[in-house]
C-alpha cells in the first residue's frame, strides 16, 4: 500500500510523543499534528503543524476533508466526548478513537460506575448525588476519608481525596453550589477511599479484542512525597516495577476484558485506548477508580518510548476492528521516566511568558523532551505557554538508569520558576 497520511489532533506532550511514534511508523509519509504546540514548529520534514479548533467537531471535519488523511488519530478526551469520532467516520475517514457512545466512559463517572456494577467489575463503593442536600447527608452518613468527584470532564482537576468531613463537604458545596466545573459537576459522586497501590494501565481495545501495555505509575501531586495539590501528572515510570504478570493478568481478566466485553454487549463497542486507572489494595485485590478513553499524559510519552513497530499500523488496525497485533511489540528489558518540568504557580495560576532553554542540550544527553505548554514568540524565541511545560522522558535497561537520565536532561533545560518533582520513580 501506499504510505499513509495520518492527522493527529492535540496539543500536549502526550500528542507530541504520539507524533513522533507515527513519524517513525514504516507506514507513515506524513503526519499532521493539529494544532500541535512550539515542539512541532520546528519539527519540519515529515511532520507538520496546522490549526484547527479541536472543541469545534464541524472544524475537525472540515479539516480532514481539506487534508485528506488515510487515518485520523484523537489524543485529547473532550473530541471524544464531543462525538468527533462518529462525526469522522461518518464522512468516510478511519478514525483511531472511541465513537460518542462509548466514550461515556470517560466522559460520565456516573455512568462508569453504573456500567462496572452491571457488569461485575470491582470498584469503590459509591453514590451519585445531584443537589448539596443529598450530598451532606451522605457525607455524614459515610465520614472520611472519601473521594469526591464530579460527573463530567473536568481537566483533570474534579477529582477530590477529603480526609475529613469538613474537606468533603467544601468539595461537593463547590462543584453543585458553586458549579465551578458548570454542567460537569450537576451530579457528584461520593466513593470510598480505597487505600494501596496506583497503576495507569492501557489497552489497545478493536471492539472486540484488546493489546494491553506494560503498566506505568503516576506522580499526580505536585510537590515530593505526594504533597499538596492534584495536578495533570508530574511524572511517570513504565514498568511500574511492583506489577508482576499474574497482577497484570488479573486486571486484564477483571477490569479490561469485562469493559471491552460489556461495551459490546452494550451496543457501543469500544474501539481506541481504554486507560483504566487502577487501585490495588494490599492484598493484592485490583480495583477499577476510573476509566479513561485516551492515552495518559504523560503515560503516554513513556509508553512511547518502550514500544517497537508501526504505532500507525496498530491504531488502523484496531480503528478497523481488526486489532492486528503483530504491528507493535514491547522492547525487553526496557524503562523509561518521565520527569514533567511545570511553570511557576502551576497548578493553581501557572505564569506565562518566561523564556525556555537548554532543549538541545537536554535531548545531546540522550533524552526525549516532549513538549507540552510551549509557544514561539515572533522571533522565534521557545516560551512557556502552559501550566506542565515539558515532559523530559528517557529510556533504559533498567529503571535507575532511564531515571538518572531523565533528570540529568532536566536540569539542563531552564525557565524562570521552573517546578518538577525529584522523586519520581522513588516515591
């Protein structure tokens, strides 16, 4: 066949890692990133940068007729949620992503948790409230230490783990009486906290069948030692070393397979990435918290790094429904670390503007820097642009090695008030 075309859309670090795993795939002749971010500028050659307003599915259609490409690949979640994908295929382009109905996954926490108790997946117990009311009512009723969540897409940031009643009842009175999160936090739910170990696990899913990735662990918090606020990720490591095979083949059969399973039988059969986020309690009993239906950022800048192949040939494959695993395959005995450079402020009011260097430097290291929240100025000068600014990933044998790397390449890259955790792959 003739070499394909692929239409990428975002803008983070996660697309940018995507981007380049497409750029290498030997299928591959070009790929357009839409709308990208300062990495993708200078990129140049097989890669290239065009606008388009990814919240505008009519755009996005209208994008893909201009540019004609043989695969369409959606990274962030919203486009998902949004019905892109229905809306894409519907004009005839193979699109690598969840259709509207399936995406409910994410872009419902009530209707996950309403799905995995249908279909017998293990999660928190929980209770979805839609007035303060019924939500200081069942607070009380509960105590603490509980997690709060509101219902739609939040940016990440709708998630609430209250150690006390006090911190969980100011949770739920600001997202159904303050409606910060406006029509995303109309109903709440209140879940148990449910103690152990986290894993970000993600599966290639055709509908049908299912690729599973090697597990990655997450560093949300911003600060060492998982202090202070939640924040998009700020950092990763892929193999989480504590997860073994009979664990991975446990969440597999109790968690994957009875979601892919269930969308089936649903009538919505799930077709892209399904990233379960996964709690496992000391006894080694798996968990399902929540499940998302695009890569994890910045999961997905180290899953990048660790798979060997043609990624553009899988994600056609599983687009198609004919989830061909021979494509792809895990390099052996491979780590990577993700260390994410952030802004001054982020989380809460990142500063913007300051000028970045020292990438080059960084990536003669042997790093990968990905780029997130970065711009260039009208003299081309690299700035700060968002709140997580670079995603520095390196790989190795082993875990110490991708982790000395990493931060070595970290701290050759500067901006004014730049933030990372020191701690990742420690913690």
């Amino acid at each position: 066949m003739d070499r394909r075309v692929v239409l990428l859309l975002g803008s983070g670090g996660r697309e940018h890692a995507l981007a380049r795993a497409l750029q290498r795939s030997p299928s591959v002749a070009t790929v357009i990133v839409a709308p990208g971010n300062g990495g993708i500028d200078e990129a140049g050659g097989t890669l290239r940068r065009v606008a388009v307003d990814i919240a505008d599915v009519n755009a996005i259609v209208a994008l893909a007729q201009r540019e004609k490409p043989d695969l369409v690949v959606i990274g962030p979640e919203a486009p998902l949620v949004a019905g892109a994908v229905d809306a894409l295929t519907a004009q005839g382009f193979t699109t690598f992503g969840p259709s509207r109905a399936a995406a409910r996954l994410e872009g419902s926490k009530a209707f996950l948790k309403d799905f995995a108790v249908r279909h017998g997946i293990p999660t928190a117990r929980h209770r979805t409230v839609r007035s303060f009311a019924e939500a200081e009512a069942e607070i009380d009723a509960r105590g603490a230490p509980l997690v709060v969540k509101a219902d739609g897409l939040c940016a990440g940031k709708g998630v609430v783990v209250a150690t006390t009643v006090d911190e969980a009842k100011r949770a739920a009175r600001v997202m159904l009486v303050d409606r910060v999160f406006g029509d995303a936090g109309a109903c709440v739910i209140l879940e148990e906290c449910i103690e152990g170990r986290e894993l970000s696990v993600h599966a290639i899913c055709d509908g049908e069948r299912s690729f599973v990735l090697p597990p990655a662990r997450d560093h949300k918090r911003i600060f060492d030692g998982d202090r202070g606020p939640n924040t998009g990720g700020m950092g990763v490591i892929c193999p989480a070393p504590d997860a073994d095979p009979a664990l991975v083949e446990r969440i597999t059969r109790e968690l994957i397979l009875p979601t892919v399973r269930g969308m089936r039988e649903d009538g919505a059969p799930f077709r892209g990435v399904l990233f379960a986020g996964v709690m496992v309690r000391p006894d080694g009993t798996p968990f399902l918290l929540e499940h998302n239906v695009r890569f994890g950022d910045p999961e997905c800048e180290a899953l990048m790094e660790i798979l060997d192949g043609d990624i553009a040939a899988l994600f056609d494959s599983a687009a198609r429904g004919k989830l061909d695993l021979k494509t792809v395959s895990v390099r052996e005995n491979r780590s990577a670390v993700v260390v994410v450079l952030a802004a001054a402020g982020y989380p809460e009011s990142p500063v913007l503007g300051a000028r970045i260097d020292g990438i080059g430097a960084a990536e003669a290291l042997g790093a990968v820097v990905h780029h997130a929240g970065t711009r260039r100025d009208a003299e081309g000068v690299l700035r700060v642009a968002g709140g997580r600014v670079l995603a520095v990933t390196a790989s190795g044998p082993s875990l110490v090695e991708a982790r000395t790397l990493a931060y070595r390449a970290a701290d050759a890259i500067t901006f004014e008030g730049k933030q990372l955790r020191r701690d990742i792959g420690t913690a």
